[in-house]
C-alpha cells in the first residue's frame, strides 16, 4: 500500500519552491498517518483489517489535505499579485456595510405616525 501512495501522490506538488513543496507534502502525510493511525487503531480489529482500514483513511485524507493546502497557497499568491484589487473590494464591501447598517438603524428610530 506504501508504493500505492507514493505512485498516487508523485505528480502531486504545490505552486511553491520544489524545498518548500517537498516540506509541506512530508508535513501533509504525517498528518494524514497520524489521523490514520489514531481513527484505525482505535477499534477492536485485527491486524490487517486495522492495516487496510489505515490506508483507507490515509490516503484520501491525503488528497483533502493536499487539496485545502494548494487553495490556500493559490489564494494567497492571489492576494499578493492583485492587492489593490482585494483591499478596494474589502473596502467596498465595509462601505456597503456601513450604509446598510445605518439605514437600518435610521428605520428603526423613525416613529410610526399615529392615525386618527
């Protein structure tokens, strides 16, 4: 099952540095063993049902993480490449925010007219 993840997880790398993408996917698969590890060993199994229910786990998990890792990396050289972008919607989105806000407000301070 090892060679399986090796053969599976080969092509996989990160939009970074080759050092710092070889760190992250060695930081990724210790966690996805560690949770692995702790989810498979924690029933009543026998050895090799525990071993297959390791890999199971193990390897999707590997591939979420994997997946959640590279949106993040993607997003952040997002926002690095298109800062003026990003803070002029920020801001954008805080000014629309403040007026909705205090319309809101205003409409709630504002009297119903009795009617005669």
């Amino acid at each position: 099952m090892k060679s399986l993840l090796d053969l599976l997880t080969l092509p996989l790398s990160l939009p970074v540095s080759p050092v710092l993408d070889y760190l992250i996917c060695l930081i990724i698969g210790e966690i996805a063993f560690r949770i692995a590890y702790y989810y498979a060993g924690e029933y009543g199994y026998s050895s090799s049902e525990r071993k297959l229910i390791h890999w199971v786990i193990r390897i999707p998990l590997y591939f979420v993480i994997w997946l959640v890792a590279c949106a993040i990396i993607l997003a952040v050289r997002f926002i690095e490449e298109h800062w003026i972008l990003v803070t002029s919607a920020i801001g954008a989105a805080i000014v629309v925010g403040a007026i909705v806000f205090g319309v809101r407000r205003l409409l709630k301070r504002k009297k119903p007219v009795k009617s005669l």
